[in-house]
C-alpha cells in the first residue's frame, strides 16, 4: 500500500512547484495551499473559498479559481469535473481510485495497486495513457449506517 504524503510535505510541493514557476505567492496563494494540503475531503471552489475567507476575509472568488488553475496548470493538483455537481480539487495527483459517496458526496482516496498499470496498458494494446480516472460510486460507511436505522 503507497503512504500518504503528510500535510507538511504537500503544502512544501505545492509552494516549491509554484517558486520553480515564478508565480508570486501572496498571503491568499498561502492560504489556499494551506487549506488543500490540510483538507483531504476534495473540496470544492465554494468550499475553499468559505474557510479561506476566515483567515483572508478579502479573498475573491475569482482568485481561489485562479490559484486553483494554475495548481491544475502546473500538475500540482487534479480536479474530478462531474456534470451533476461542484467540481472538487485533490492534492493527491498519484493515479488512484476515488471512492464517492452518491448520498453525502464525500470523496476519499483509494491508494492500493490499481488493477492495470499504464504500462501494462500500453504493452497490451498499444495506447500510451497519460492521465487515469477511476472513480467507484456508492455509499460511504456513514451512508449505509444511516440507512440501516
């Protein structure tokens, strides 16, 4: 089983990898970062600006998309696009599966060998992936409890 990075280690990628790129990194930049390194629940843009805001009253919205396109941008962070609800953000760009919650929309990250490595794909038909999604839906353990009451 792969270990998960500890916050310290991902807010020091995501601030190096933007130095490398010479973004500026204002006290609002920070705060983003330091909110996507701390929160593993795949928040969404609405999320990230609400708690930001605590600490950066002055924040726009326009700016917490803007720090997260060029997170995006850069390969620092992934972002899971539905067609039915908020776009979320996750730290964790290692090819994983993502487990979501169809009540509550919790996300969680499932790091175990996944079924098929890119190599394996490529040896085998030929196609040379460069970016995977695997996504399971179903009901987190919280869901289910509920449901059985």
């Amino acid at each position: 089983m792969k270990s998960h990075p500890g916050t310290q280690e991902i807010e020091q990628k995501l601030i190096a990898g933007l130095r490398e790129k010479g973004y500026k990194l204002t006290s609002q930049r920070l705060e983003i970062i330091k909110l996507l390194s701390h929160d593993r629940s795949h928040p969404g843009a609405m999320d990230i600006l609400e708690k930001v805001r605590q600490k950066a009253p002055k924040i726009s919205m326009s700016t917490v998309y803007y720090t997260l396109e060029m997170l995006k941008k850069e390969g620092l962070i992934g972002e899971l696009e539905f067609y039915d609800k908020d776009n979320r953000y996750d730290v964790n760009v290692s090819n994983h599966i993502n487990l979501i919650c169809k009540e509550c929309g919790k996300i969680e990250d499932f790091t175990r060998e996944l079924p098929f490595s890119s190599e394996v794909i490529e040896e085998l038909t030929g196609f040379r992936p460069v970016g995977i999604r695997f996504e399971y839906y179903g009901y987190c353990k919280g869901c289910r409890d509920k449901r059985k009451r």
